[in-house]
C-alpha cells in the first residue's frame, strides 16, 4: 500500500478506469465476443491495479465495465456485483459504475434500479451504442427518467460502431478514431432530442477529452436554424444540455486539449482519467506526473490543478473533500484579472452577459470581494476583469452558482481567447483598508 502521505499529498480520482473480471472474459469467450472491438482484452487484477495507483498517487479510481459489455442480464448482474465486492473490500479506493443490460430497456432499468439502490452503484455505465441502438433514441427516454429520479452520474465510453465496416476497422482500429466519432454521435444525438436538458438531474462524463465535442458543437450550433427551417430537429437548449457535461481527460491529454475542452465547458467540469489497463502502468504513472507539472506550469491552468485532478471529481460523486494537499491556498485570497478577448460581432451581447453576472455575484455571495469588469480604450474587443475571492473555498462556490454558469454557458461561442492568471498581492494587509476608503 501507499505511505500516507503520499496520498495525502496527491489524491487523485481516476474516472476513467476499468474493471476486466474473469467471469465477464469467460462470458465473452462462450460467445466469441473476445474480439469484438478489434483488439485483444488487456489483463486486469485488483490487487495491481491499487499497486499502479499507490504509485501514481491516485487515491480513488471509479470503475466501468471495458468494452464490449454483455447483453445477457446474468452476466451484467454477475459484472455489477463484483464491482460492488471491490468497493466493499477496498473502501475508499474503489467505486463504479454500474454496466446496464442494453438493448433490452426493460431489462436495464430494472438493472439500474438495482444496482443503485442495492449494490450501492455510484453512477451508470452506458455504451455510445447497444447494438445499434444510439443514445438519444427515444425508447431510452424511460431508462433516463429512472436515473433522473436518482440524480444519478453516467459515466460514457464508445464502443463498435453498428453497423460497421470490418475494412474500416482492420485499416483504422476502433480505438485510434472511431471511438472519439462515437462519442461525439452519441452525445450529439441526447443533445439533438433535448435528453440531456429534459433530465436535468443527470449529469454525463465524455472520456476522452471531450472527443470531437470541442468541433461539432460550434457547428451543430450554427447548423442548428437551418436544420429548423427544414424541419429536421426542433428548439435546443442549449445551455441546459451543455450544462450536464462533465469531461475526462483520459487518452491524449495536454495543455492544449485542456484549452480546447474550455471553449465548450467550464473548468469545474473537467476530470482526470487514465485508461487503466489499457494502457501500461509505467506510462499512466509519467502521464500523470506531466500532468501535474503542466497544470502547475501553465499559469491559466494552474488555478485549476486540484478541481481537475481531484476535487471536480469529488464533488461530482459526492466524496468527503478529503485531507488538504500540498497545493492547497487554505484561506488565503485568491486575486485574479482575467483577460478576455471577445468576437467584435457578440461584443455587446457579452458585456450584457458580464454585467449581469457581476452583478449577482458581489450582491449575492459573500466570498466575492469584487468582480469589476473594464473595457480597452484602444480594443474594445478586449475584456480586463479583476476578480477577488475571500479565499479558495468562496471561488469554488462561485463557479457552482446559477448566475455564473448561466455566464459561462451562454457566452461560450462569444469568447475567442480567455486567459486566468493568479496574481499574488504584494501588499494583502492594505486590502482592507482600499475597501474601507470606498465606503
């Protein structure tokens, strides 16, 4: 096992990772199913698995049955128990997310009503497809009211494309890109149908850094007149569907893919994930590694190390907050002037936006010293605004708070740069008294 303080001091919550009994790889083999991703099951062993993460630091991994998944109901039962076996024994360190016996809707919500009200489940796995039966598709409608009922969280993962071209796979294997087209279908068609902003209380992760998302939303939305006026799909919301989107970063992370996701998402809503096993350990372990340096380096990133790293996931699956990390500001106030460059055409509909959100958040949050927006003379297309939290815990709030997800959500396509640096006051003692001067 890790020292403590090792875990103390690093704690992560890995998403993104996957249990491979052996009755589920027996189950496959009966049915010929070893290969029906294109490429071999890799080994997986609890006890290694907990070894990788007490090397790499990560404190709490939520397991999700691999691809592909079994649509026999015993043998989905047989999956979810001894997931649920995993968490008992190792508390703390294992949850998941419980594998859903789909086409067959009958079935998976009487599966999911079990799992989670008895097996304790933390949330559900759903496959982008079940035999070729997408999400978004009208008859999971009653599967999603059962889980909006739960508040559950529902983790994605891709599998096979159906139909699928075996020449497509053989030149191009699933999980080099497929996977990532997938995803993207899948989510598309929940938003498309409104799924996601009909069960608000539902909240989705996307592996893979948000696969495509970052492209086809900007599109879907420019698009998204043109297919009303032919009738192909009808009013979206948007923000509500957008809003229920959380983002592992699982496969190809970076600095710039973490930029790219906040064009489309807030930072409070990006997790860490590693693919475990699917990847070898001695790489997840650097992965992770080159991810805390960056997220450390990076000065518009490093507000964020520990949301993303740690405490995103945590509030998501509604975990104790856990010990403090070695990162961690305790009280101590957060000083911050974000730099803003807007798209001249949506300049004004911004600065609507900005006021508004200001506004509430002084009036209505005590953390919030002040949110005070300015203007370039010279760039009116350039935003200053300089932000000043009582201390980590009050900015944590604000980013939760209706009015600034409204913000976020509804100015995303506005914004054509955004950068967060954290200045560090010279002179903390003398704030007091520039507040009291402005009395």
């Amino acid at each position: 096992m890790t020292t403590t303080l090792n875990l103390l001091a690093q704690g992560a919550v890995d998403v993104h990772a996957h249990i491979i009994p052996p009755t589920f790889v027996e189950h496959l083999r009966q049915h010929g199913a070893l290969m029906d991703e294109g490429f071999p099951l890799p080994r997986w062993d609890a006890e290694e698995h907990l070894r990788w993460m007490d090397e790499a630091g990560v404190e709490t991994a939520v397991l999700t049955l691999a691809a592909p998944q079994p649509f026999d109901a015993q043998a989905v039962r047989t999956a979810n128990e001894e997931a649920a076996r995993l968490k008992r024994e190792h508390p703390g360190r294992f949850l998941f997310c419980a594998a859903l016996p789909l086409p067959d809707v009958d079935a998976a919500v009487r599966e999911a009503v079990y799992a989670l009200d008895t097996l304790k489940a933390d949330g559900i796995k759903l496959a982008t497809n079940a035999r070729g039966q997408y999400l978004g598709a009208a008859e999971l409608d009653t599967l999603f009211a059962v889980l909006n009922e739960r508040r559950a969280v529902v983790i994605l993962h891709p599998h096979r494309p159906e139909p699928v071209s075996r020449e497509v796979m053989a030149q191009t294997p699933l999980a080099m890109q497929e996977y990532l087209s997938e995803t993207t279908r899948a989510v598309s068609n929940m938003i498309s149908r409104n799924v996601l902003a009909r069960y608000s209380s539902i909240k989705v992760v996307v592996p893979h850094c948000g696969a495509y998302l970052p492209l086809a939303v900007p599109r879907m939305k420019s698009l998204t007149p043109v297919m009303q006026a032919n009738r192909l799909v009808g009013e979206i919301d948007w923000e509500a569907n957008l809003a229920a989107l959380y983002y592992d970063l699982a496969g190809a992370h970076s600095p710039q893919a973490i930029r790219t996701l906040l064009t489309v998402t807030t930072p409070d809503h990006l997790l860490y994930g590693s693919d475990y096993p699917y990847v070898a350990s001695q790489v997840l372990t650097d992965g992770i590694a080159r991810m805390r340096k960056y997220l450390a380096d990076e000065p518009d990133l490093a507000p964020f190390q520990r949301m993303i790293l740690s405490e995103n996931a945590r509030r998501l699956f509604g975990l104790s907050a856990g010990q403090p990390t070695a990162d961690s500001t305790g009280g101590q106030m957060i000083v911050r002037i974000a730099e803003v460059e807007v798209y001249p055409q949506y300049l004004e509909e911004y600065l609507a936006f900005a006021r508004e959100v200001d506004s509430a958040s002084v009036a209505q949050e005590p953390g919030v010293i002040c949110l005070f927006p300015m203007q370039s003379a010279d760039e009116p297309t350039q935003i200053r605004i300089l932000e000043i939290y009582a201390s980590e815990e009050a900015y944590q709030h604000h980013i939760q708070t209706a009015h600034f997800q409204r913000y976020k959500q509804g100015t995303l396509h506005m914004v054509k740069s955004l950068a967060l640096p954290t200045m560090q006051p010279l002179d903390p003692q003398t704030m007091g008294g520039i507040f009291h001067k402005m009395r």
